[in-house]
C-alpha cells in the first residue's frame, strides 16, 4: 500500500459484482439516514427501530475492515475510492456523486448532482461546508482528468448566494499549471445561477513523484479518474 492505495487486481466481474452489492445496499442506508431526519412516527417505533438499527449494526460489526477503506486499483491503475465521502459508492454519507469528463488538457468535469435533508445548513440550503466538501473534490478530479493529479494544498471559495437543496450542477477546470503545482477553477449552480466559486491549488503528492521519478508511474494510481 502507498499512501492509502491498495493494489488487488480483481477482476473486472468481481468488481461489477461487488457494485451490483454494495451500491444499492448504501443506498438503502442513505434512504435510512434521511428518514431519520424527517420521520414523525411515535416514541414506541422510534425505540423499535432504535432496535432493530442496533442489531443490523452488531451483525455488520461482526466482521470489518482495519481503520478506513483507502483505495483499491487494479494493473490499469485506476483507483475505486468506495469509502471516499462524496463519491464512495460504500460510503452513505456521499451524495454521491458521478463525475463526466472528457479527456482534454483543462481538465473539464461536471456532475448533476441531489443534496437533500441531511445536507442542510441554514433553514432549506446546504451547509456551507457540505459545498466545499463537493467543490474539493471536483476540482480534484479536474486537475486527475488534466493529467495533473494531486492533493489539496489550498482551497479558496467564494459564496455568492445561498444553495438550496435539492437538484444542483458542479463544473471545474484546470486554470493553469507550474511544475508539481496546478491551479483549478469550478462553481456550483442552482436553479438561480452559480451559488459558489472555487479556486484550489493540487500538488503531486512525494510518494508518487518519486515513483514518476524511478521509472514506476504505471504503479502511481488514477486515484481521480
């Protein structure tokens, strides 16, 4: 393992298999985490599904992963990032969301994406935090699509209105590059137009440039493809 990622090669079917699992028992959790919010039902379900939660916990507890998910790749390198918190097909807390790009130098991506109850902030918008978590990530995987993968060094937002819940877009781009440096650009937009900008600098992180460096970049991940 590198940094969190995790060489497996599985197959292709096994992979297909275990996404035809996982994604529509997450999703099953995410439709558990918004009922939870908004039911009104009475104090004696509470406790029965109170429960009833507990025991399927106990039983999913019974056999686990050490620490975090991290990211599994294959020999082609691209990484599935399942626990990652806005695309992690395993993870309940992710949206999540599907990225589209097509391969190009600026690295342009876009997603139409769902924020719903658990994202609030204010009375009926997205928490604030919740869209930079999103805009991190995008921009992220925009720098990945340029070919100029890297980490968060800096992130910088600018909120212009308030985001409401409910069906909304996010694009972003490569602005410019600078030896292990790229600079990203992207926004969110609403039914009102663009609710937040975002500009983010990417470094390559070291482990993988010293792979680059030795001749080994088939063994750096496509961790944002």
């Amino acid at each position: 393992m590198t940094g969190g990622f995790r060489r497996d090669d599985l197959p292709t079917d096994e992979v297909e298999r275990q996404v035809a699992l996982y994604r529509p028992f997450t999703e099953a959790v995410r439709g558990l985490v918004d009922a939870t919010i908004r039911t009104t039902v009475g104090d004696d379900e509470i406790r029965r599904a109170q429960a009833e939660i507990e025991a399927i916990t106990a039983r999913l507890q019974a056999q686990q992963l050490p620490g975090a998910f991290g990211v599994s790749y294959g020999a082609d390198g691209r990484g599935r990032p399942w626990g990652n918190s806005v695309v992690g097909i395993r993870n309940p807390i992710a949206p999540p969301l599907v990225t589209e790009h097509h391969p190009s130098a600026d690295g342009r991506v876009w997603c139409d994406f769902h924020l719903g109850a658990p994202y609030e902030g204010p009375p009926t918008l997205v928490h604030g935090g919740v869209l930079a978590l999103v805009l991190d990530q995008m921009l992220g995987e925009s720098a990945g699509a340029g070919g100029r993968p890297g980490m968060t060094g800096t992130l910088t937002l600018r909120y212009r209105q308030g985001t409401p819940l409910g069906d909304l877009r996010a694009e972003a781009w490569i602005d410019r590059t600078e030896g292990i440096k790229t600079w990203a650009k992207g926004h969110i937009i609403g039914p009102d137009g663009v609710t937040v900008e975002a500009e983010g600098v990417f470094i390559l992180p070291k482990w993988a440039r010293e792979k680059i460096a030795a001749g080994q970049a088939e063994e750096t991940p496509k961790f944002f493809e």
